[in-house]
C-alpha cells in the first residue's frame, strides 16, 4: 500500500501541470475521460451478457422417413418421448414448429454461429475502443513526461512557484501599478476640465474629485483590474493584498499638492525593501532565472514533442474514424447463420438476434462522436501553432508599465511555456518577468548595497596615504553602491571585481576625485557622467584580461595625465584590437603612460600623444621587443623606461630622443654597451640604469655621457671598473652591487659630489683611503658582503655619512674613528653585535645613543635609504651576486 507522504509528490505534480494546459487539453482530457468510460460500460455489457440467440430455419427432411421407422420398429420409444415433452406444451405447438433440438443443442449452435455469424465489429469494439481510449490517454501528456521535456518543466514550475511566492515579486509589480496610476492621475491633472453647463457649476468641483479619486484608487489600473478579477493561482502569492495596499496608499495622496507624486517615482527605494534574508534568496532567485533562461533558450525540444503530440492525435483519430464509421452498418439486431453441424443438429441454416447489438450501436455512436469532437480540438490546436509564433514571447502589455518596459523577448521553450502559461493564467506570467527584467535587478542591487554599504561604513573605510590623499578600495562588489558617490572628499577610488560597475550623474557629487583604479573591472559610464570624468580624472590604472576589455570612454578622457595599462595587449594594429588608429588624439593632455603587457613592437598610435607624452614605461614581462623604431617620433620624451623586454644591445633608437633625461633598460640580456658613444649627444642625460642585465664590461666610452648622476650596474658580471668612469664629475650614486669586481680603483676620488656608493655583493678586499679623504659628501656606503679585512681609519672625514653597512665581511675589529662620524649615531652602522661590541664603550654609547643596541635595531632605522638596494637583515641575506651565479 503507498502513504499519503509518497502519494503527496504525484498530487503536487498533477496540480503543478495544469498550470501549462489551455482549455482545449483539459476538453480533450475529459473528451478521453468520456470515451474511456464508455468503452469500460461496452466491456463489461459485453463480458457479462453478451450472446445470441438462433433458431433453426428450413423444416426437418427426413421427418417422415424416421415416423415410418418409429412405427415399423416398436422397440423405440421416441414417440412416447415426444409425447412426454410435447405434453405439457400443447397450446403452443399450435403456434410455432416443432424443431427437435434439446437444450444442449441450443446451446451448442448460438456459440458456434457467435463466432460464424457474428461480425468481428459486434464482438470486439468493446476492446478496441478502450485500447484507443488509452493509448489517447497516453498521448494527451507525453510531452509532460517525455524525459528530455519532463525535467525542463518541472524546473520551469518549481521557478515558476518561487517567483510567485517571493515578496520581491509582490512588491515591484505593486509599486508598477502605483506608478501607472501615478502617470494616469497626472494625464488627468493635466487634461482640460471639460466646461459644465451654468446651472451645474457649482457641482462641478465634487465631480472632478470625484474622478481623480477614482483613477487615484488604483481601479482604472489594467494590471490591479487583472490582479482582482482572475482567480488565485496555485502558486500562493502576496500580490492581491500587497495591490490593496498599494493602492489605498495612492489614494491617500489626493489631498497632496500635484508635486508629490513625482517625488515617489523618483525614489522607488521608499516602496520596495527586503530584509537580509529574503534578499539574499532573492538574489539566489534572480541567478537561478538566469541560468535556466540560458539553458531552455538554447533548444525547442519542448515545442517540437507538443507539435508532434499533436499531430500524433490527429492522425490517430482520423485512423479510427476511418475504419470504426463502416462498421455502424455491420451492427444489426438479426443474422442468418449457416452451420456446417447438420449431422449434429439436422438443421443448416439458423435465424440468430444479438441480444446486444443495439446497446453496442449507441454506445458505438456516442464513441465516435466524443471522437470526432477530441479531433476538431487536435485541428483547432494544429492550427493555433501554425498561426502564432509560439518560439517568440514578448511582454507586449508589461512594457506599457513604466518600470517592467525592458523585460527581454523570450524564445524556443522558455517561449513556447509562457504561451501555454497565458493560457492559463497571464498574471503568473508577470510575476516570472519581473525575474528577468534587468532593472528589477538592478534596484535589488541597489538596495542590497544600499543596506549594506551605506556612507557610514564607506567612510570608515577611507584611507589617507602618506601624500595626505583620501582613499577607498571596493573589491568584489556587485555594482557601486549608491552611497559612494556622496563621498565628496575622496581623490583616489580602486576598485577590483566589481561585475557591474556605472557611473551616473551622481559623480558629480565626488568633487575631489581625480585618480580612478579599475582592476578587471569592465565599468560603464552614463553621457551624463562622462563630462565630469572628462574635466576631474587625471590618473587612471586599468589591468585587464585583453585588450578588448578596455572601456571606449577611456580614450575620450581629455584631461587625463597618466595613463596605466596592465594586461595581454596585442601591437598589431595597435595597443589592442579595441584602439583604433587616431583614438589617442584626444589625449590631449597625457603626460606619463605606462604599459604593462606583452608587445612585440612600439604601437604606432602612440605617436599621436608625442606632443604631451614625458614618460613612456614598458615592462613586457619577458616577451622580446623587436620593433623601437616608434620611439623616433617621440622626441619630447624625458623618462624612457624598458624593462623584460630581452633587448641584447641598446637600441638605436635612443639617439632621436634628445631630451632623454632618465634611461631605464634593467631586466634585459645586454651583453655588451658598446653602444654608450652613440649616446655622447644626449647632453640631458642624468640617470642610467643597467641593473640585472649581464654586461661583462664597462666600455670606456662611459665617459661620454657628462651629464650623468646616477649610474646602476647592479646585478651584472664586471670584473673591473675603466678609468673612464671616475670622469663623470657629476656622479652623485653609484650602484655596483651584485658583480665580480675585486678591487676599487683609487681613482673613485675624482667623484667628489659622490653622495652614495653601493659595492655589496662583491669580491672587494680592501678599500682605498682616497675614498674617505676624497669623497666627503657621501652618505650611504653599503660594502656588505664582501672579503674587507680591515676599515681604513680616514673614515672619521665623512662626516655626513649617516649609512654605512658592513655586515658578512672578513673584519675582526671596528675603527675607533666611527665615533666620529656623528651622522651614524642612532643606528647608521649596520655590523653584527659581536663585531660591534668590539669597539670601545664610550664609542659603542655614542653610536647607540638615543637607540636600542645595535642588535636591536627596528628594522624601520637600520634599513638604508637607497631604492637601488634592497635591504635584507643578517639572518636573511642571500649573497646573490655573479659570482655565486658562475658557481
């Protein structure tokens, strides 16, 4: 026996699928009902009484023959046999014949001609109208049940029923109605009064009120109209009361002056609010529509079984009636019967009644006319999918409401069921749209992030950096959140994984920003926001997957200064697919731009920009740059920055950028710089940087370049040092760490403006005293890492060095000097404590005064000031120089 429980399921399923039968299907399902029960009454009719009766026809031939024999041969007894039956009927052998059959006989003859006589009409219609019955049955909701089909629908009801339930559907279509009735009151303010006659003018004014309460009350609504007059769906829903609500609020609104309904439009957040929870499952509704619109839109499965159901039908029915309207004629009440038993019975032909040949002949007509009615629904419905497109839906009568006017067009099943669900009940289908209108997401979003992220919590987020710039960072949001945009004080806004970010014209509000970061984050801006970004933005970082990716609005941003790209960009044809050539014009003012991606050539569009551009900064991330010849152009170019570009020697064309002033080629494979003469004319030249590449040797042809300050070889493999370097009278930093070099020349006391010299990472043994008597300006010395056996005690005349690193060197004792030098008081020295206990007490209280022991330096003291070396504390440092390299 099954229980309620498991019964439950398949009564829930039955209610469920009528949502998606039209009248027709359930006529025709009654039609079948009918037919069904009629067959059953001819089955049992038949199995319980069906037969028929005979009786013999021509007159017994040897009748005479067999008296003579009776009396011849007194032995038998028939006579007396004969009397003794025919005694008790006497008066009716006057009636009739006498046919000489006994009862067995009777019997034996009406089934043999049962099956003789009888036609194959009379005795299997019973049984073949309940097959058809059935099979129709059947046929009525295969499509419901079909598997392909069977899973699709039931997803479809069970959204179908969630929508219906949830009070984010009830809320908007309310606030819909309130809207339109809204704009009809406003039509009829607005309308002029038609003009009464004299005697009526007084009664005019209670007239008009009248009116406007009336429209105000929400009853001229099509869609309130709608929501009372159909019956309640089986999906429950709140909508009804929700609507009454609505609508006595806007009723209330009539004492208001003709300005305030236009406030409640403009504020929709006022009307529709969902707690945390209901949210939350609303949104998980929203996503759930959208992924099986995505799926039932891809096919027409559904549709095609429901066609071919149909004709199915059809063809079934004019089978039967083809074959079943012939046989009412094969239905009589009598029939000749001509036995092939004569030796048995003595009689060959029988006059035979079917006892029930004129129940079958009724019941046969009433089969064939509910038949003929279920095949005029088959036609009507074949016909009804050939004149709509039923592959096609549109919310024709939503888009009259002023919130739901952008709910797709649907197609294939997604269609094809809202059709059958029109036939239904059309407010169900309102209710799904309001799951697939953007804007009803997008105001749940809205007042999702409105909850959540009010201004409150954004300012506690804000940030001030160490230039005194206010900062916020929003990351992995599903759109801004409305209340960032009254943040008036904000100048920097970074913004990561945002899905759906748009800037409306409240950015207008954001008067301080001027720096915008957009990690992946593809964000839209409406024209009346782009004139404000135009004017405000200066900077702009924008990391990205593909080129593709970048914004069109971008590129329109005419008062931008620096522009950062990162991400897969592609040079053919442009910084990417989406640059057109001619785009950057409009950058009229863009000074610095920085490109981080994979290029195999200096876009030409850039040379657009020559006029403004400063700064051009490449890192390629290890991808060989072969074409530079778009540099030539760029000949206001002060900053030149080309970094894992795999550049083996320096490209030549650097001798067209003759306001060169900062060259950055680090993390390349140049060998050898014999090149540098070729940049004797770049008299503007301060900053060379040559770190990580693996140069073997300094040409002498680095005296060349006078003008140079700042010169880092960091990270090479030079062994030696020209004396054309100590020509350079203006070097102020010189950053050699990380290289083979064993010996300082002596002529380093030619740099006398030397302000910071890096030698850590090398082989050096010793130091030359003209370096301490010479170069007294400088401040930082790092020569960690090296084989120093001993400090020269000329270091006392550096009086302003305020640095100095000696760690993971040969020295067994420090100078007595370093006293002297007052600028490493308070943590300039960097050795270890062993080592630093090995200087006199007073001096060791000097150089710690005011500070923890040197042991204990905080990291934030002890770290040297120069951006060329990164500082590393003893137990950490890795001797990273050529030399371990070749080992």
């Amino acid at each position: 026996m099954f229980s309620l429980s498991e019964l439950a399921p398949l009564n829930q399923h039955q209610s469920r699928s009528k949502l998606l039968k039209p009248w027709w299907e359930v006529f025709m399902d009654y039609l079948v009902v009918l037919m069904l029960m009629a067959s059953v009454l001819a089955c049992t009719e038949q199995l319980s009484r069906d037969r028929v009766v005979c009786m013999p026809l021509d007159p017994l031939v040897t009748a005479n023959t067999s008296t003579s024999g009776a009396a011849l041969n007194p032995s038998l007894k028939h006579p007396t046999h004969v009397q003794r039956n025919i005694g008790p009927n006497l008066h009716s052998t006057a009636r009739g014949r006498r046919t000489h059959l006994v009862y067995q006989q009777y019997v034996y003859i009406s089934q043999v001609c049962y099956h003789e006589a009888l036609p194959l009409c009379s005795r299997f219609f019973p049984y073949m109208a309940m097959l058809q019955s059935l099979v129709l049955v059947a046929s009525g909701s295969f499509w419901l049940h079909f598997p392909h089909t069977s899973a699709r629908i039931e997803h479809f009801l069970a959204i179908l029923a969630k929508c219906s339930e949830s009070p984010w559907t009830s809320q908007v279509l309310s606030h819909a109605a309130r809207q339109e009735s809204i704009q009809e009151m406003e039509v009829v303010e607005k309308r002029p009064p038609p003009q009464p006659p004299l005697s009526s003018t007084s009664s005019s004014p209670s007239v008009t009120r009248t009116r406007r309460t009336s429209i105000d009350s929400g009853t001229d609504s099509p869609l309130l109209k709608r929501s009372f007059a159909t019956p309640p769906s089986p999906c429950p829903s709140t909508l009804s009361c929700n609507s009454t609500l609505s609508s006595t609020s806007v009723g209330s609104q009539v004492h208001f002056p003709p300005t305030k309904p236009s406030a409640v439009v403009d504020s929709p957040r006022q009307v529709i609010s969902l707690d945390k929870s209901d949210g939350e499952q609303t949104r998980a509704l929203f996503e759930r529509v959208r992924k099986f619109r995505s799926h039932s839109e891809s096919s027409d499965v559904i549709y095609k079984v429901y066609l071919a159901q149909t004709i199915f039908k059809l063809l079934m029915v004019m089978l039967i009636l083809s074959y079943s309207i012939p046989l009412l004629s094969s239905l009589s009440f009598t029939h000749t019967c001509h036995p092939e038993e004569q030796a048995l019975v003595g009689y060959t032909t029988f006059e035979c009644i079917h006892v029930l040949s004129s129940l079958l002949r009724k019941l046969l007509v009433a089969y064939l006319t509910l038949l003929g009615l279920y095949g005029l629904l088959n036609l009507y419905t074949l016909s009804w999918i050939s004149h709509s497109s039923l592959r096609q839906y549109s919310f024709h009568s939503l888009k009259e409401l002023c919130s739901l006017r952008d709910v797709p067009d649907l197609r294939n099943d997604l269609a094809f069921l809202l059709h059958m669900l029109d036939q239904y009940d059309p407010l169900l289908a309102q209710r799904l749209s309001v799951f697939l209108s953007p804007v009803s997401e997008s105001r749940l979003l809205e007042e999702s992030l409105e909850r959540r992220w009010g201004e409150e919590k954004l300012r506690a987020m804000t940030s001030v950096d160490a230039e005194g710039c206010c900062r916020l960072q929003l990351v992995a949001l599903p759109r801004l959140p409305p209340a960032l945009f009254t943040l008036s004080q904000l100048q920097v806004l970074k913004l990561e994984l945002i899905t759906d970010a748009r800037f409306t014209a409240q950015v207008a509000n954001m008067t301080s920003l001027r720096e915008l970061h957009l990690y992946h984050c593809a964000a839209a801006v409406d024209p009346s926001a782009l004139g404000v970004l135009q004017d405000r933005l200066e900077i702009l970082h924008l990391n990205f997957t593909q080129a593709s990716e970048i914004p069109s609005w971008v590129l329109s941003l005419r008062s931008l200064h620096e522009l950062h790209l990162s991400g897969r960009l592609n040079s053919e044809g442009g910084v990417g697919r989406s640059w057109a050539l001619g785009s950057l014009r409009q950058l009229r003012h863009l000074r610095v731009l920085v490109i981080r991606g994979m290029l195999q050539r200096i876009p030409g569009e850039l040379c657009e920009v020559t006029g403004s551009l400063v700064r051009l900064d490449v890192y390629n991330e290890g991808t060989r740059l072969l074409v530079l010849t778009g540099l030539k152009r760029m000949v206001d170019l002060t900053e030149l920055l080309l970094q894992d570009c795999r550049l083996e020697r320096l490209p030549s064309a650097l001798l067209a950028l003759t306001n060169l002033r900062t060259l950055d080629l680090q993390h390349n494979n140049l060998r050898t710089l014999e090149e540098l003469l070729s940049l004797a004319h770049l008299r503007r030249l301060s900053c060379l940087r040559l770190a990580y590449n693996r140069v073997l040797a300094l040409p002498a042809s680095v005296g060349v370049l006078r003008g140079l300050e700042l010169l880092d070889l960091s990270n090479n493999q030079l062994q030696s040092l020209p004396p054309a370097l100590f020509t350079l009278r203006r070097l102020r930093r010189l950053l050699l760490a990380g290289n083979l070099l064993e010996v300082l020349p002596a002529e380093v006391k030619a740099l006398q403006l030397l302000t910071e010299l890096d030698l850590s990472g090398n082989r050096v043994e010793s130091l030359p005293p003209q370096l301490f008597s010479s170069c007294l300006e400088l401040h930082i010395l790092n020569v960690a890492n090296n084989s120093l056996g001993s400090l020269p005690r000329g270091i006392a005349a550096l009086s302003q060095l305020c640095r100095l690193d000696l760690r993971s060197n040969s020295l067994e004792e420090l100078p007595a000097e370093l006293g002297c030098c007052t600028g490493l008081h308070g943590g300039g020295l960097l050795v270890e404590d062993w080592l630093f206990l090995s200087l006199p007490p007073q001096v060791r209280d000097v150089l710690s005064r005011s500070c923890p022991a040197s042991g204990t330096y905080p990291e934030s003291r002890s770290r040297p000031e120069s951006d060329s070396f990164p500082y590393f504390s003893p137990t950490q440092w890795s001797f990273s120089s050529a030399l371990e390299s070749q080992i």
